[in-house]
C-alpha cells in the first residue's frame, strides 16, 4: 500500500515544526515522490544531516510503505 503525498506531507510538518514541504508524485503512482523541504532547523547541518531529519520525521515508513523519495532541501533565504 502506498503513502498519499498528503500523509508524507503532514508528517515532515510534524516532525519538522514550521517547515515549507511541497510534494510531488513524479510517476503517477502514488509510490515515487519528490519532496523539497525549507525548514530553519536544517541551518548549519550539512545535507545528509538534513535528509536524516526528513527521514526520520517518517518515522521509518522510508523503503516500506514510502517506496521513493528524492529529496531537495534547504534553509529559507
């Protein structure tokens, strides 16, 4: 069973308070995803620091239920 972008997107903003998440499913099948993410918090974590935070606001649904997921982020401008 696959996520809804909805479900991936509420739980980023979950686990990541005050964050811009925009979701899109690139293949149209509800299993391949790309996510860019703008939160504060990533400010001085280096990018794998900052899709770590990502990966674990899925609180591990990332390589089961969430098939796919190419991640942008960054800290607002």
């Amino acid at each position: 069973m696959a996520m809804d972008a909805i479900d991936i997107e509420r739980m980023i903003k979950e686990g990541l308070p005050g964050a811009e998440v925009t979701i899109r499913d690139m293949a149209g099948d509800g299993n391949h995803y790309a996510a860019t993410v703008i939160s504060e918090s990533f400010r001085g974590k280096s990018r794998v620091q900052q899709h770590q935070m990502v990966y674990a606001a899925l609180k591990g649904q990332m390589g089961g239920v969430l098939h796919a997921l190419a991640l942008q982020t960054s800290v607002p401008d």
